[in-house]
C-alpha cells in the first residue's frame, strides 16, 4: 500500500511540473519520494505519514530559531489582524531597514524585496547602472537566483565568457557573464588584468553554501576586493544564505572584507519572503525614484513577513547567540567525522556559524571541482538511511545543512549515533 507522500506526489506531478514548486525538493538528486510535511515545531518536521524528523534543511536557512517559534508567530499573528499588504510605506520597514544598516554598517542605505532572486537581479542591475559597463564576474558553483545573467555556467576557457546553464537564456546574456574557479586567487588577478575596465561587477557567495559548504582561502575575498577597488568595479556579496546564519556580522563581519552591496534573504524573513539589497549610498541614490535604474515590488516591504524578520532578528541579537549556534553546529560536524572514522568511511565535514557541509571525501572541499570529486552514490545511500532514522537532510549532495536554536544537545547526540548506524551499514 503506497504511503501518503507517494500518493500527493503522484498527484502533484499532474498539475505542477515535476510536481514540485522549486526543483531541489523533487529527489531527483537522490532518489525516491519526496516528503510532503504538515507540520513544523522547533527542531522536528512531520510529514503526510505522521512521521517526525530531526530537520536538518530549516527552510532551506531561514528558520535559524527553528519551526513555529512562539514568539515569532505571535509578531506574524499580531501584524496581520492589522492588515497583510497595502502597497504603500509603513513604519515597520523603516524599522527594518534601520535595525540591518545598523547590524551590516556597510549598508549605507538599503531596499526591502520579496526574495533572494530579486534582490541579487536587483544589485547587479544597480551595479552595471552605476558603472555604465555590461561584464559581470560570477564563480563556478556559486548560485544566485534564477535571473538570466546568473544562470550561466562556466566557457572553455579562462577568458572565455559563459555559456547559459538553463534553456530559456539568451546566449547574447551569457556573453556579459565571465565564469571563474571559486577560491582562484591567481584567476581573478589576471582577468582584472585583461578586462579590468569592463567589469561592472563581481557577485560572490563570500561562503558558498549552493555547492555544498565552501569556505573561502586566505586572501581570496581580499583579492576581490583589491581588484574591484583598482579598477572601479562593484563588489557584491550574496548574503541571501549566509546573512545572519554564520554571525552576527554576516561573513564580511567574520572576515573583516566590506563589499559594495550586499544582497540578504532568508534569515531576515523568519521564514516569511523577505529579501534586500543595499551598500554605499553612493550607489543605492541611483535606484529610482532618484536616479536612472529602476527597480520595484508590489510586496516588497511586506508588513507580514517584515514583523516575522524583525522578531527573528530582535532574538538572534541576544549576547551569545551565535557562539551557542556556533559551538552546536561544530559539535555536530565533529561527531559525524568520528562516526565515520570509527566505521572507516571516507567522510568530511565542516561549519561556519549556523552552517554545515557533509562529504564523502577525505577532506572538505575548497573548489567546485573538488565537490564534484566527492562520492555521491554514498552520499545518496547515507541520506536515505538517516532519513529511516528519522532525520532529515538536504536532498542532494551538493548543498549546505543548517543549525537551529531549536536543536538541543539531545537531539545533536541523536543525529550523531543515527548517523554512526548508517555509517556501520555503509561500510558493511
């Protein structure tokens, strides 16, 4: 008898393409069904079949508190019984944008959108307005959105400009785009020495988490940010996955690099679709109504989902949040590497913040390349099993996992001895 996950998936696939509103959570990366869930309630998720799950994917980052925190459904409950939208400004935006240029002192001035793909189109639209150039630098791996310009994967060669990663893209868009090595310190020097007048631009996962976890080397940010300075180019860094999720400060406050804009999502919207974009005031003045490059939502600012980010943000400022999140995540990431050293799998992990990686290599990555060298086939037997352990993690092997507040030391020892049975049997 087929469960109710197969059943609203069979059903799903009739009326929504791959009958899933976002490709990740189709499985196709691992196999099987997808789970459908019902509910969420601090570190736990139960799907159609009733079964809870130690929740490893959060929303995908946003829910750094955990599902259903109280207090943040209460602020949600509040401000709706006021009215959901009303396309006009509101005091509660003001308060928003206030509370991040004070959190981030790079953002000067900012502007609140509806998603993480917005606000990244948005900043590179704003960055090329304000250069007056076309080339934007993008890295192998790193992913931004699903805006055009973004969808681009790597040319044949180091000077050679991408070509479209997803039907649908012009090739003409693709020429604008430049694809370089993650982590390519000597890369980025000689492209900026070829075509350093044409770059409106760098976009960056300062630490990649859409190609599973990546930390940057020593003076690869500060590479970026010399040469953006050198030669008149915008540095961005796309915070949508890492803002307030590695730090307090985002990674340009552990890192001490401060780029130009900086795009946010997830985290800022409690798990409500809040994005924003914003960096020096010299270059948000040219947005409209001011200046030449245009750039609006109609929720953008939503009253909703800004009271959702606010009280999110309001409870990760606590003193002592993050070295909590912080100290748990390395806890976690440090078991399973003892889990599976005892077992004799190959197997690595790492965390920054709130944010972790699992590989099935000897050690973790530092390029794309190198994540495409990891065992995925062992990583797609490991998620199935963790999952008949009732834990739930990402469905692919090349995305990060998040740590919420919610999880308590119980369930961080839970997942690790879960984790040492599957790794028992992998190497059986």
């Amino acid at each position: 008898m087929s469960s109710r996950n197969d059943q609203l998936f069979e059903q799903s696939q009739k009326v929504i393409p791959g009958g899933v509103n976002s490709p990740v959570r189709a499985f196709r990366s691992v196999g099987g069904t997808p789970r459908f869930f019902t509910k969420g309630l601090g570190a736990r998720v139960w799907d159609a079949d009733g079964k809870a799950y130690l929740d490893y994917v959060g929303s995908w980052g946003p829910l750094i508190l955990g599902h259903a925190d109280p207090d943040v459904v209460k602020a949600v409950q509040d401000t709706a019984a006021l009215g959901l939208s009303f396309g006009a400004p509101t005091e509660m935006e003001l308060v928003m944008a206030e509370k991040l240029a004070a959190m981030l002192p790079s953002m000067e001035k900012l502007r609140l959108v509806s998603s993480g793909t917005e606000a990244t189109m948005s900043a590179i639209r704003l960055a090329r307005g304000h250069t007056g150039r076309d080339l934007l630098i993008k890295f192998e791996g790193c992913y931004h959105g699903h805006a055009d310009s973004l969808l681009v994967k790597a040319g044949s060669g180091l000077l050679t400009f991408g070509a479209p990663s997803s039907a649908g893209v012009p090739a003409d868009t693709s020429r604008h785009t430049l694809v370089l090595d993650y982590n390519d310190i000597d890369q980025v020097n000689r492209v900026f020495a070829e075509k350093g007048n044409e770059i409106a631009c760098v976009i960056v996962e300062a630490v990649a988490g859409n190609m599973n976890l990546i930390k940057p080397k020593a003076g690869f940010l500060e590479a970026l940010r010399e040469n953006c300075t050198k030669h008149g180019a915008v540095l961005i860094f796309d915070e949508v996955m890492t803002g307030f999720r590695v730090g307090a400060g985002c990674v340009q406050g552990l890192y001490g690099i401060q780029p130009d804009l900086t795009t946010l999502g997830k985290v800022i919207g409690g798990g409500l679709p809040v994005g924003a974009f914003g960096g020096r005031a010299d270059i948000m003045d040219k947005l409209a109504p001011l200046g030449p490059v245009y750039q609006a939502g109609t929720l953008s600012g939503n009253p909703v989902a800004v009271a959702a980010g606010l009280k999110t943000l309001e409870k990760i400022s606590v003193p002592g949040f993050f070295e909590a999140l912080t100290a748990k995540t390395r806890r976690l990431v440090d078991g399973l590497s003892a889990a599976a050293r005892d077992a004799g799998v190959l197997f690595s992990a790492d965390s920054v913040g709130g944010m972790f990686g699992v590989y099935f290599r000897a050690t973790p990555p530092t390029s794309y390349a190198e994540v495409m060298q990891s065992d995925k086939d062992a990583f797609n037997r490991f998620f199935h099993l963790m999952l008949l352990e009732g834990v739930y993690l990402a469905p692919s092997a090349f995305e990060a996992g998040f740590v919420s507040a919610a999880h308590s030391d119980a369930d961080i020892d839970a997942t690790i001895a879960a984790a040492a049975r599957c790794f028992e049997k992998l190497a059986g």
